[in-house]
C-alpha cells in the first residue's frame, strides 16, 4: 500500500513539474567566442554524494583548460565538505532541501543568487537525470549550457551531447562532455583527503572508549539504502557481519541510513561491542571513521566512491552494469563481487575476499617502503674511507 501512496505523489508531483517557470530563451551567443574564453563557468554535478565526488576526477581538466577563469561548483550543502577545499576550483555554492522542491520560493531565490553572478558557462554534469539540478542550471541563465541530451521534455541547455550507446565508466562519459565543447579529456586521481583533526574527533567520539584505534582492527560495512537491487536482509547482514568478526578478529562499523536503524540495533545487540552502528550523516563523520578501518564493504555507490576517494581499500558488492559505470576498475585497493537483484555474494566469498585484499594492501605497502641505506659498522667504514 505504502509503495501505491508513493507512486501516487510521485507522479502528480512529475504532472506539477511538467510547468517549470523557465527563464526567457537565451539570447543569440557567440559560442565559439565563450568557449575559446570564458570569464566564468559554473559546475553543477548530479545530487549524490558518489557521482560529485566521481564529479572531481574532472576538475584539473577545467582548470587545465581555462587557467584563468573563475570556476565554481554548486552541491547541495550536505556534501560541500566532499570539494571545499578543492584547489583546482575557486569557489563552491551550496543549497538545501528546496533543491528537491522546484517550484518554491527558495529553490527559486538559488537559482537567483546563480543568476546574478553572470556566468559565461554552465555544466550539468551528469549523464543521468535529475531535474531539480538540471533546472538550476538552467536558472543560472549562464550564455552557454551544456549537458546530455535526454529524452525528458524539459529544453534547459542549448548544447547537447548525444550520449553514445551502452554502460560506461561514468567518468568516460563526462570527459566525452567536456571533450565536446574543447576541453581535453584529463580524469585526475581522486584527491579527497581529511584533516587530523576531523579524523582525530571520529576516532575520539566513537572509538576511544573500546578497542584501541591505534593498534585495533576496524572493517566498515555499509548498510545504507540500496539504489538497485533488493535491500540487504537482517539475514544476510548478520552473516557477513559475524564472519567478518570471527575470520578477521575485527570491530565493524556499520555506517546506516534511518531507514536500516532496526537492522542496525539488531546486529548491535548479536555482536554487542564488536559492533558499532554509526549514521552515514554528516559526511565528515563517515569519512572520519573509514580513515581508521583496514577497509570497507560497500554495496551502494555512494560509500563505494568515498571509499575510492580517501584511498581506503574497498570491496564493492556491485551488480554488473554499476560495476562499468561507476567503478575505475580493479586495483590493488578495489576488489569487485557481483550481486543480482535475487542473490548476494555468502558471507565465506566475501571475507575470502577481504583476506585476499588485506594481503594485496600489505604487500603493496612494502614495495612503497623506502630501505634505510646500510650502515657499516664503525671498523669498517674506516677502512673504507
């Protein structure tokens, strides 16, 4: 009944948002004059904490482009903490929860304050769709709008990418975006790092009454809401959770959404402190606590991209296609295991994994060590001099 109730409002609400209040058409433009030199360009990634953060992979290729142009970036106010300290971009806006609500007074003042800073361009940058950013783009009134083309009815950008066929890397797709109106496709490393502070404040909070976070084990595990595929079942959870206790000797952090609140209480009180759930919000929290954990299974594309983004290694619990489009690739910090809409890897493949992966990250970190340079003893080094 519940998911007939949200079908409902969902699709009067589509109905409502049919008649968007869309600025004036854009006067005729020099597209060619704006792109060679733009004074301004304004970047409006999809509203998810994964797709900005992939969003950043691209921002040394704007840069790059443009040395001297003022570039800012406007996210949701949730997840600005993700770029606020981004070098390569200057400035970041952010907005709420009017984002979610197009036809209000407040969505409308953002897409104001977006006008009124005369931006020469302006990037949805996205290959899915989302209307409420896709609208304030189009409310930025910036001469030259880019994006994908869609098959919504909406007509917010007046250069479209005809998006080619089949599941990509998203990050692929972006520099296909950007390589359309010249700017050379560059996909830089993730670079989201975290403060000792903020590191030191998670560790303080959550972990300084049990095991000792400097020597003990963490493993997080997400249990937040799935995007596609069939939520986790307390069922399932549970067993992952338990062996990766019993096989890793480890304390799991379990970052979870309200929504999986009871399954969260559940497994607390099965594994009493060998457990500890902690709300995936605010982001300085999450990121905080997965700095300390040895690694992280992630089965929503969210935690998996924060993971990728603070180089802690990762098990991503993916089905095929997201695999393609939202993962880099395999490496030695990023194991994959596929999941259908019907079934989950066990509980024994997934810390088979994990094993596998704590070995890769070991060895990898002794190939990164620097050898001290022999010291010969005293005799000798006079002799040898």
């Amino acid at each position: 009944m519940n998911r007939l109730v949200q079908l409902v409002k969902r699709t009067f609400r589509q109905m409502r948002l049919k008649r968007l209040p869309v600025p004036e058409a854009t006067p005729p433009v020099n597209i060619t004059r704006i792109i060679r030199s733009p004074r301004s360009i304004l970047i409006v990634p999809y509203n998810r904490m994964g797709t900005i953060l992939l969003a950043t992979r691209t921002f040394k290729a704007f840069r790059e482009r443009y040395p001297e142009t003022r570039i800012t970036v406007a996210v949701h106010a949730a997840w600005s903490i993700l770029i606020q300290n981004d070098s390569t971009i200057d400035d970041v806006l952010t907005f709420g929860d009017e984002v979610y609500n197009p036809l209000s007074p407040e969505f409308r003042a953002v897409g104001e304050t977006l006008s009124n800073r005369g931006f020469d361009m302006a990037f949805f940058l996205s290959y899915q769709y989302d209307l409420g950013t896709a609208y304030l783009t189009r409310m930025s009134n910036a001469s030259v709008r880019v994006s994908f083309q869609t098959d919504q009815p909406h007509q917010f950008f007046n250069v479209q990418l005809v998006p080619s066929e089949g599941t990509r890397y998203e990050g692929e797709r972006y520099l296909d975006l950007l390589e359309s109106v010249g700017i050379p496709g560059i996909l830089r490393d993730y670079t989201m790092t975290i403060s000792t502070a903020v590191r030191e404040k998670a560790r303080m909070k959550f972990l300084a009454g049990g095991t000792d976070s400097r020597t003990g084990s963490f493993v997080g595990f997400d249990l937040t809401s799935e995007i596609v595929g069939d939520p986790i079942s307390r069922k399932q959870a549970e067993s992952v959770v338990g062996a990766l206790i019993s096989e890793l000797d480890a304390t799991v952090i379990l970052f979870f959404e309200p929504g999986k609140r009871e399954i969260a209480a559940a497994l607390k009180e099965s594994f009493g402190k060998r457990v500890m759930p902690v709300e995936d919000r605010p982001v300085s929290t999450a990121a905080g606590l997965m700095s300390w954990c040895d690694f992280v299974v992630a089965h929503n594309t969210d935690l998996f991209q924060l993971s990728l983004a603070l180089k802690v290694p990762v098990i991503g619990i993916l089905g095929k296609n997201d695999m393609i489009q939202w993962s880099p690739g395999e490496s030695e910090r990023v194991v994959h295991l596929e999941r259908s809409t019907l079934s989950w890897p066990s509980a024994a493949i997934i810390t088979q994994a994990a094993k596998n992966l704590l070995r890769q990250k070991k060895s990898s970190e002794q190939r990164h060590v620097i050898p001290e340079p022999a010291r010969l003893p005293k005799q000798k080094r006079e002799s040898a001099e």
